[in-house]
C-alpha cells in the first residue's frame, strides 16, 4: 500500500507557484487574491487564516474581507462589484457556507468569470462540463487529480465511484475524472446500496463528511481510495470519511487524513491565483496594443 501524500506534494506545489510570482513581481505584477467571509462560522474562519497564511508564503498579496453576519446581499454585491473591477485584484474568493440570508448562487454567479478561483461560477462549471476545461477548475478535485498524476495512477478506463455530490467536491470530481476517460458514478445520500458501487470499483472518491462512511468489507483488493472527508472527533482527532486502518490493508494507494487532500485544497487555490493572474496580465497587455 502507498500513502497519497498530499502534505508533501502541496508544499512543492506552492514552491512552484511562488517561484513563478516571484517572477511576476521583478515585472512590477502583484498577484493579488480578495477572500471574503461573511459571519462566524468557525471553520470558515480558519480556512480563511489558513488560505491568507499561503499567499503571504507564496508571495501574493490577500486582501481579507471579514464581514458581519448582518451583511445584506445588497452590500456583499456591492463589495463584489468593486473587486470585479479592481484592475488590482486578480481572484475573488467568497467563502462558503453564507449566512442563510444571502443566495449562493446569486453571489457566485456575481464573480467575474475572469476572477473566479473557486470554479464555482456557472460559464467555468460549464466549460468542465464541456471537457474544455480551459476555464478556472474547482481546488479540492483539482488536488486529487493532481495527487492521482503524481503518482503516476492514470484513471483511463478506470471504475471510479464518487461518494457526495456536492458543488465544491463531488460534482466537479466526477466531471474530472469522467474527462479523464473514467467511468463515474455518483453516489449520495439517497444512494440505497452504497457498497454495490463500492465493491466493484477501482478508484473511490468520497466526500460526503461522514466518519467511517467506507469500511474494509465494501473495498476490493487494491482499490485506489482517496479520502476528501475532514471531520472532528469529540476528543479533537482529525478523521476522514473512511475507516483507514482496515481500509488501507486492502488498497494499493489511500490517502490520509490529515495529511492527503486537506493540503492540497489550498495549493491549488495558490496554483489558480497563479493562473488568474497570468491570463489577466494576457489581456492587459492585449488591451494596450
Ligand atoms: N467552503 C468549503 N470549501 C470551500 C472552497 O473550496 N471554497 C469556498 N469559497 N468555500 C468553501
């Protein structure tokens, strides 16, 4: 069995992505990234910590908007609309979940396409969808393929099975890896019988944030399993979504928790900042001829 370790490959990874600013800066070009958070959630707090600690490693500038929980729609759109046409600013990130008060996808889809290091806006899911992929991809499934590929696994014509179905994860995912010549089911919380997918597959992906979701009896021998799941225990341990120590006695390559994809999220926002940023600087310099 072989340890995915996403811990080592988004270090060198963001070491990528901050030699390249480092080149950007002696041209005079700041990448620079706005994250907001709206509200007190906890753990979006420490995500948002945690993404401005690796721009400020990395080199680009973060401006952290951190704004009450009564922030009006009105107002967060406002914030958006300026940063959209902040020739200064390169990415836009809004921090998930939103107050309850605010409609997701009226904010998202008010991101500049351009600006949209999330991936979350429907013209860059739509070009992910089309298999073009040229647009800005989602960071979590973008890290797994990236974690997949350094470790030489090619996913062609491989059965793979997606445990959640969410927008950040497992939507995107499937569509990656369907791109990649995979054949992807989707699996979910009304999935009646998760192990009839699970045993026959080669490649399993879940992200459905539920402690011990994948055991040992629903694996085949030699089963590529990468764990997206971050949970909490009561006694303060870090846990995926699947049981790891009987499941990792059967697969050939699992990735950890922590340690495998957690990291990775954040490199991969480092890597689209870097992205955004060059194909801003393309039109730029387009716009002045
Ligand atoms: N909340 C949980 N994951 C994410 C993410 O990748 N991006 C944003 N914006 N919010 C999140």
């Amino acid at each position: 069995m072989t340890l995915l370790d996403g811990k080592k490959l988004s270090q060198s990874v963001k070491d990528e992505v901050k030699s390249e600013v480092a080149k950007l800066v002696q041209k005079g070009i700041v990448p620079t990234l706005a994250v907001i958070l709206v509200g007190d959630d906890v753990p979006s707090h420490t995500y948002v910590n945690a993404k401005a600690k690796a721009c400020e490693y990395c080199g680009i500038k973060s401006l952290v908007y951190k704004l009450g929980a009564d922030t009006t729609q009105s107002e967060l759109l406002a914030l958006i609309n300026t940063l959209n046409f902040d020739d200064s600013v390169d990415g836009i990130l809004v921090q998930l979940p939103l107050p309850a008060h605010i409609n997701k996808a009226t904010i998202i889809e008010a991101i500049s396409t351009h600006k949209d290091v999330d991936g979350f806006h429907p013209f860059n899911v739509g070009l992910l969808n089309t298999g073009f992929e040229s647009g800005l991809l989602p960071c979590t499934p973008l890290g797994v393929i990236k974690l997949l590929k350094a470790y030489d696994i090619n996913v062609e014509g491989l059965d793979a099975v997606v445990i959640g179905a969410s927008n950040i994860v497992g939507r995107p995912m499937a569509t990656m890896l369907l791109n990649l010549g995979a054949s992807v089911s989707v699996c979910h919380i009304k999935t009646r019988d998760l192990s009839l997918y699970t045993k026959r597959a080669d490649l399993i992906v879940v992200a459905a944030g539920c402690v011990n979701l994948l055991k040992a009896d629903m694996v085949k021998e030699g089963v590529i399993v990468v764990d997206v799941g971050i949970n909490r225990l009561a006694n303060g341990k870090l846990v995926g979504d699947v049981d790891f120590d009987s499941v990792s006695k059967k697969a050939s390559f699992i990735s950890p928790v922590p340690g495998g994809v957690g990291a990775m999220t954040i490199a991969m926002l480092m890597a689209n900042t870097l992205k955004a940023t060059l194909a801003h600087k393309k039109s730029r310099e387009k716009s002045q001829k």
